[in-house]
C-alpha cells in the first residue's frame, strides 16, 4: 500500500514539475519590432514624437497579455537584424506570442555610405548586392526588403508565434488635399510578403491616410504631426495609428481579439506647466506697442507637451506682486514638477514711499523701512527678499522655480547696450546661487544679439520707450529664450521647445 502511495505521490509531482513551464507561458506576449514611427528614442516622448508602439497597450487587457515594445528608431529591415535587435526577440518567442512588424520608412536610404548604410534592395525579390559595408567595414550581403521582412515571419512562425504585418504609416505630406499612399512600393511589398506567407495584413498606410484626409491639412498639422517634421507622430498620431491596428485586428480571427479592452479612453502624457512670472516686459499687456516676450513664447513650445501660463502683470514689482496678492493667486496653482520662470526688476526701481509705492530696496539683504500709504503700514523688504520668497515657496510647492534676469532697455551708452549688471542682473544672481537655484542672463543673452543687429535695426523693436517691445521685438526675446531652452539640460525642456523661422 505504501509502495502505491509513494508511486501516486512521484506520478502527480512529476505531472506539475512538466507542467509549470507551461503555466508560466500561458500568458503571451505582443511584441512590436519595427522603425522610429513604433517607437521614438525612448519612447518617453522627447520632442513630442511618439510610435504607436507605444500607445497600442493602452487598447489590450494586461492581465491576459504582455506588452513589449522592441522597434528602434533609424533602423530598417536590415540593420534591424545586423545589430541583432530581431535575434533578441526571437530568442523570447513562445508559441501563443504575436509580432507585429512594420519597416519601410528608412529602407529606401542608400545601401551602402558613411552616413548609416541601412538601405535594401526595392521589392520581394532574391537578388542581392554584396558590399564592403562602408561603417562596419564588414563584407555584407544585401537582399531586398521583403527577403528581411519574410525572414522575420519565418522565424516568428518557428517558434508557434503569430507575426502580422503592417504597412509603415503615411507621412505629413500632402499634394491637392490628399496624403499619398506607398501602395506600389513598400506598402504593397509589405502586402505581398503577408499574402505569400498567408498572415495577417493591416494596410496601415491607407486607412491612417483616410482619416487624416478627413482632417484636413491644417488639423492634422500640429495636433497628430509637426510642421518641424513630416514622418514622426506626435502623440494623438500616435494614438490614431495604434487604435487603426487595434481596429483592423478586431476584423480578423486571430486569438489576440480575446485580449483588447472595449470602449477604451486613451491617456495622453501629463503636460508639464510652465508659469510666467514677472512684469510688462512679460506680460500680455493688451497694447500692440507694448508687448511682453511671454505673449509670443509659446509658438516656439510644443504645446502638445507644456501649458505656458503667463501670470505676468505690467507696472508689477517683485514687491507689489506679492502685496497685491497676484503671488499667492500664481502659486495656488502650482503642482509638483511645474517649472516657474520668476523676472523682476524694471519697476523694482521705482520709488519706495512715493508715487506708485512700487520701489523694493536695493540688494539682497534683510533690511527693512516701514511705509505708511492711506493709514496703511507697508513693511518694505529689499528686492532679493521677494525673490527669496517667491523661490522658496514655489519649492514648496513641489515645483521648480528658475530665475531670470530682466530684458536690456534700448539704450546704448558709446554704442554698447546698457545693462543693469550690477544692479538687478547681479542681485537676482546672487538670490538663485543662495538659494541653489538655476539662474538665466536673459539680459546678456538679448543685449549680445542687439549688438550685433546694430542701434538701427534694433529701434524698430521698440515702439513705445526704451523699456517695452512691440510683438517683433517681443518675438525676438522670446526665440532667444527658447534657443537657451533648447540646449539647457539642466532645465530639463529641450523636447518641448523649437526654432521654426
């Protein structure tokens, strides 16, 4: 009796031993190979461009399907497989897992140069080429785009996976109202290869094409791509071309159709804030011949990505800003991770117990005067006071204050322009270095450029006085602060701003 207890004991351990690699397998996985256009740097989003890659998850139930999203961007079929990016996921392969494949976009490059040597040969045909590939340095043979595509599915299907294939997504180009389709080249080539190895074809490139026609030229434009770029999506594109493969998927009988989510809200990237605080050279003023530079800054943003929300007030010094309580109406609306430019300074200057009691007293220290207006007693502090303050209390806030220094007047003392570099621009430096805090010259910054326009050219920019812009002048400032961002690393909005002329 024993010897058959022992021997049923032995029998059900051994069944659950070769059992658990299969339960762990039971749930599969959908894996993306493919260009830029699946998967962007990153896939973080940097820039704004988003793959649909990156979106296709939000439409599958994880609980019963695995994401991973293996494209890379500036790759084409070939060099896909050269640098071993496919061997690596043929390697995880398990019967029940799906590819989706989709190249075509860098495949038409030249075969072989210094640059990146990524092109293959046009169609689905056997001929080769052999080169000595120019960056390797390796003798390569070269075979044509379908040969690589079909290679992809044979080893997918090897391995009991389901490979589908898409054809690469139209580009932003538009010629008399309609988007071009590449269905005589590597959209067809795409078709043909899943014809030959009866899998699924999604035709990507035409039905994403209907719905921007629908669109229009100047909707689809800067909500699902760029103007700065005709091939990559932003992430509404993004999102479209995912949900046009969820869509297409739906229609056919492959088992994925179990694993999609119904009625499905898609979740966009959190914009970041961006906070504008300072005076009129900031501010939207409401007067064409004083314009602050904050009015015209977020046509350099992709704001798709940041919110500019331009708190500036004209006539406002660090002082009244606060005591007006325009401060603490501002930083109510901080969150964690906004970023809060703070410039001040112009009307710092002012008088402190006259006229528009505006005047802040000089420096950075703690002294104090006492200013009675209309039975009022006013506490005056020093401008770096209310510098100190606004810093502080954004960090408690969760959120990133940066300080700025003020705009140059137009003024030009033997030819130079004049900046108040030891004044203000000195002060509001020394606050952000106590404070630890990152510091911009916008005064350096847009003095140099004056300098090299030259007085002449420069006194356009200033309709009024020698303290506010115009929309051009505005516009001026504004580009340069955005070229600052664009290489500031530290300030962390290199993907969210650009210099289009």
């Amino acid at each position: 009796m024993k010897k058959v207890q022992l021997l049923v004991i032995f029998s059900l351990t051994s069944i659950l031993l070769c059992c658990k690699p299969k339960t762990l397998n039971l749930k599969p996985t959908l894996y993306t190979v493919g260009d830029s256009t699946v998967k962007n740097g990153k896939g973080d989003g940097y820039g704004g461009l988003w793959g649909w890659g990156d979106f296709i998850g939000q439409f599958l139930d994880s609980s019963k399907v695995k994401i991973e999203n293996h494209a890379l961007g500036g790759t084409s079929s070939r060099t896909y497989q050269n640098l071993g990016l496919w061997d690596a996921v043929d390697a995880k392969l398990v019967a029940g897992d799906y590819v989706l494949i989709q190249f075509g976009h860098n495949d038409n490059s030249p075969v072989n140069d210094t640059i990146r040597a990524r092109g293959t040969i046009k169609g689905i045909g056997d001929e080769t080429q052999e080169i000595n590939n120019l960056i390797t340095g390796d003798h390569e043979i070269v075979h044509s785009y379908g040969w690589y595509i079909e290679k992809i599915v044979k080893d997918a299907k090897a391995k009991g996976a389901t490979p589908i294939i898409m054809s690469p997504i139209p580009r932003n180009k538009w010629v008399k109202g309609s988007v071009p389709r590449n269905d005589t080249s590597y959209g067809l080539w795409a078709k043909q290869i899943a014809e030959r190895n009866n899998i699924t074809f999604i035709n990507l490139n035409d039905e994403m094409a209907k719905q921007l026609e629908v669109l229009g030229e100047e909707k689809v434009t800067g909500t699902y791509f760029y103007k700065r770029d005709h091939t990559h999506t932003s992430a509404k594109g993004a999102a479209m071309a995912a949900e046009i493969i969820v869509d297409a998927l739906k229609q056919t009988d492959n088992a994925i159709t179990d694993y999609f989510k119904e009625n499905v809200s898609i979740s966009y990237p959190k914009k970041k804030n961006i906070f504008l605080i300072g005076d009129s050279t900031m501010a939207n003023n409401g007067k064409k011949e004083a314009v602050g530079w904050g009015v015209p800054f977020p046509q350099f943003c992709d704001t798709t990505q940041v919110n500019i929300i331009n708190k500036a007030r004209g006539g406002r010094s660090s002082r009244t800003f606060v005591n007006e309580g325009l401060w603490d109406a501002a930083k109510k609306e901080f969150t964690a991770d906004d970023i809060v430019f703070i410039q001040f300074g112009h009307n710092d200057a002012g008088k402190i117990d006259q006229a528009k009691y505006r005047g802040s007293i000089k420096g950075i220290g703690n002294k104090t005067q006492e200013v009675t207006k209309d039975s009022v007693t006013e506490t005056v502090h020093s401008y770096g006071w209310y510098l100190t303050k606004m810093i502080r209390e954004t960090r408690d806030k969760g959120a990133i204050p940066i300080v700025l220094s003020i705009t140059p007047r137009n003024e030009w003392a033997n030819g130079v322009v004049e900046q108040r570099d030891s004044t203000f621009v000195k002060w509001a430096k020394q606050v952000a270095e106590a404070e630890k805090t990152l510091f911009v010259d916008l005064s350096d910054m847009v003095a140099k450029s004056y300098q090299k326009l030259g007085k002449e050219n420069v006194k356009p920019f200033f309709p009024k006085d020698h303290t506010h812009t115009g929309l051009e002048g505005a516009k001026h400032t504004a580009k340069l602060f955005a070229a600052y961002l664009k290489q500031a690393k530290a300030i962390g909005l290199r993907g969210c701003v650009f210099i289009e002329d």
